[in-house]
C-alpha cells in the first residue's frame, strides 16, 4: 500500500510512463570541520546538472565547484559506448571499465525523491517494511531496501497521508545520512522536491533551494561527449612507501600522503600529519638505518585529513606545533587528551632551521607554510600539488595566492612541496605556470558555469 501511495502522489501512469529527468541545482556544499574557520562550517558554491535516459539507462552529472580556494568542473557520464569521466579543465577524457548506470547513479537515485518513485513504480527491489513513525508532526509509513544489491540499505518515510516522500535515512560507516525533502510541487503532473537538505549525524553537509526539474525533454544530445577531449597522462604510481631524500638531511616520505622530515641535532623535525605518521617515520628510520627520534611534528592547517595523525606523533614523543584553529578543534574533540605537548604557532616561528609562517588563504585562515632556507624548500600544503610527472599540475587560484605570498615574504624558494604530491616542483617550473595561467574558471564556455567568468 505504500508503494501505491508514492506512485499515486508522484504522477500514477505518468511516473510510470516518464523517458527522461534533468534535474539542476545551484547547491550549496560543505564538509563538517573542513571550512575556513575552526567554529563553524561554510557553504560554497556547487552547481550540478544531471540528466538520465530511464528508458536507455544511460545518464551525465555535470559539476563545477568553488571549494577552499580551488575551482573544479568534470562529468561522468554512462552511454552504450561505456563510462567516462571528463576534466573540462584539461579537456581529458578518463574511460572506466567499473560499473555501469546503477553502479555510477545509485548515489542521485537517494538524493532525488521523484528517481526514487520512479524505481519503485517501474522496477521496485525487494521491500522491507519497517514500520511507521510520526515525522513533522505527521504519520509516515517506513520501507526499507537497497538501490542496488551493492549499496547501502535506505528507510523512506512515507507521507500516511499524501504519498511524499518527505525522509531517507541511510546508515553509513561514517554515521548517519538524512536526506530531507520539502517544498513539493508538480511539473507536467509530476511531482518533486523543490528543496533538499542533506545530514551527516547533526551536520549539515550540503543543501539545494533551487532545485529545477523537466521531464520528458531530450536528453541524447546532452549526455553525449563532445568531440577534441583527449587522454590524461598517465597517473604516477603510488602504491609503493618511498623516501625521498631531495637534499641532505631533507626527506619526503610516503604513499599517497607524503610528510617532510628534516634531520638536525639528531633528531628529526616532521611536517603533514595525514594518518599513517608512523609508517612514514619507521619507513625513514629505517632508511637512515640509526634510531633518530621524532622531536616535532607541525600540522599545516585544521583540516581533518591533515590532523588524522597527531596522536600518533605524540605517541612518538614529538611536540605538537598547532596553529590557534587546529588547537581549537582539536580540544574540541571526545576525550582529546589534556598531557600532550603542544607548542602554539605565532605569525612566524623558528623551530629548528624551519621558519613557519602562518597566513590566512582562501583555503583556511590560519595555514603554516614552512620555509627550509638551507635548502630553499617550501612546503605549502594544499595550495599546489606537483602532481604531473613531465609538466607543472594546473594552476588553482589556490597556487597564484600562494605565488603572491611568497614573494610578500620574499622567500628564495628553490623547492615546492605538498602533503598531497610525492613531487618536490622546481619553483622556476612553478612561476612560469603561475605567470603563464589563465585566470578563467570557466575555460569550456558551458553553461553551468557561463556566468562565473568574472572570476567567481
């Protein structure tokens, strides 16, 4: 009976008899903790169009994405031709040989509650009911399945009384998903969500009050890919733990995630926390074939990945040396303990040969660049990543800021370096990409991003 209601409430024979949806929003997008200031999250601009055949099963999401200092727009789209993924920045074309319409979809199915109805009019998986519960002030009938056999297990909340689906609760590894829909209306005699809020536990992560939705209009043309997109260069392999040692007594160490180690005095001085510290430090010790403690350990920023390890740097008797935001949220947390040896950063420090400069970015507002002068080493994470093997990564707004602020603190860089990159990038490479980029952040001309080129 439930299942009825929904088909009912949302068009009857003409959920049923839908072609395609395209569906755009103006969103606003956040992760929890991972905003410019430690007190509260910000929203940034993410723009997303999405349009899906239902009869052929093929479909594109289109996003462009202003995110802590950097602007990203791609697309993965699944045609009959198979699975690609789309830089419009580097006009690149990535083939994938993983999944399909389901497997790539899945994930908008849940967050759309006319593509749910339509699942359930059309090709209804095997339904659990899971009772019922009173939801703003209303009874709502409770059913429990998966999108696909592979993804995690979803609990709708009904309307008893109009067939809406106003709720979707999902329990993942990380905590709990509720995505919320509201502002109903019709279009063509279909209905939708005009609203749609998104919760992980008592955040919330991301929301659409624009929420614009067609139906039955042609979509062929729009999942297509276009003509003149060409190959990426082929990714570095990153499987492998390596130490790097890009000048005396200077190491970069990792696998994905990489720290900076500069040995003085006998001990050795560590910058980038990602988890997994300690890997990295025995990888080193190791390297160095002598036991050489771990005196301190600096966290760039306070933003999660890049606290996930300092406790294991406490646990190796390093001092924690934290910007005034990362100690905030730090001490915020469960059971943080109160015996460890933490050091505040100032403007400028010296720990070490290392000067640390802390600056506000569009990235976050209190970031320690650290200067290595004997070896004319910076490492500035986030703000660049060498990550191409024969050229400079594309320029970020992100990187032309971090250009100026080494030449406000007219630093003699030799070296950039990044949490993010095995790559030490040879600053002359770097200024010459810097100097030579366009600022554009809308290269492709496409529309969800058109009215973006002033600069954003």
């Amino acid at each position: 009976m439930a299942i009825e209601r929904v088909v009912d409430a949302y068009g009857g024979q003409r959920l049923v008899q839908l072609r395609t949806i395209s569906i755009d929003s103006d969103r606003r997008l956040a992760w929890p903790g991972q905003g410019q200031t430690a007190a509260f999250v910000e929203f940034e601009i993410d723009r997303v169009t999405k349009h899906f055949d239902l009869v052929s099963e093929h479909g594109s999401v289109e996003r462009w994405t202003h995110q802590n200092g950097n602007v990203y727009h791609n697309r993965y789209v699944v045609t009959a031709s198979g699975v690609s993924t789309i830089d419009y920045f580097d006009m690149t074309q990535t083939p994938s040989e993983t999944g399909g319409y389901w497997h790539w979809f899945s994930g908008d199915y849940r967050s759309a509650d006319t593509l749910l109805a339509h699942l359930l009019a059309t090709n209804p998986p095997e339904i659990e009911y899971a009772g019922e519960a009173t939801y703003r002030g209303r009874h709502h009938d409770l059913i429990a399945f998966t999108v696909t056999p592979d993804s995690p297990q979803v609990t709708l909340y009904i309307d008893r009384d109009s067939g809406l689906i106003h709720r979707l609760v999902m329990k993942r590894e990380i905590g709990e998903v509720n995505i919320l829909f509201s502002a109903h209306a019709k279009s063509g005699g279909i209905a939708f969500a005009g609203e749609v809020h998104i919760f992980l536990d008592d955040d919330l992560t991301e929301y659409e009050q624009t929420r614009n939705i067609t139906f039955n209009e042609p979509v062929s043309a729009k999942i297509a890919i276009e003509d003149g997109l060409t190959l990426p260069a082929p990714a570095p392999d990153l499987s492998e733990m390596t130490v790097d040692e890009i000048a005396p007594n200077v190491f970069v160490v990792g696998r994905g995630d990489y720290s900076l180690f500069v040995e003085h005095e006998g001990q050795l001085l560590g910058v980038n926390a990602y988890a997994g510290l300690r890997e990295r430090y025995l990888a080193l010790i190791a390297h160095l074939g002598k036991p050489t403690p771990l005196a301190s350990m600096i966290v760039t920023h306070h933003h999660s990945d890049h606290m996930d390890a300092v406790l294991e740097a406490a646990a190796l008797g390093a001092t924690l040396h934290l910007t005034d935001q990362t100690n905030t949220v730090l001490e915020g947390r469960d059971n943080w303990p109160d015996n460890l040896k933490v050091e505040l950063l100032g403007r400028r420090s010296d720990i070490g040969p290392l000067s640390v400069f802390v600056k506000a970015t569009g990235h976050a507002t209190q970031n320690a660049l650290v200067y290595h002068a004997a070896t004319r080493t910076l490492f500035a994470d986030d703000h660049y990543h060498g990550l191409a093997r024969d050229a400079p990564s594309r320029i970020q707004p992100s990187a032309r800021e971090l250009h100026g602020i080494i030449g406000q603190l007219e630093l003699d860089v030799g070296f950039m370096l990044s949490g993010h990159a095995r790559k030490a990038e040879m600053w002359e490479v770097f200024d010459q990409a810097v100097t030579t980029s366009s600022n554009d952040v809308c290269p492709s001309n496409r529309v969800i991003c058109s009215d973006q080129k002033s600069g954003g």
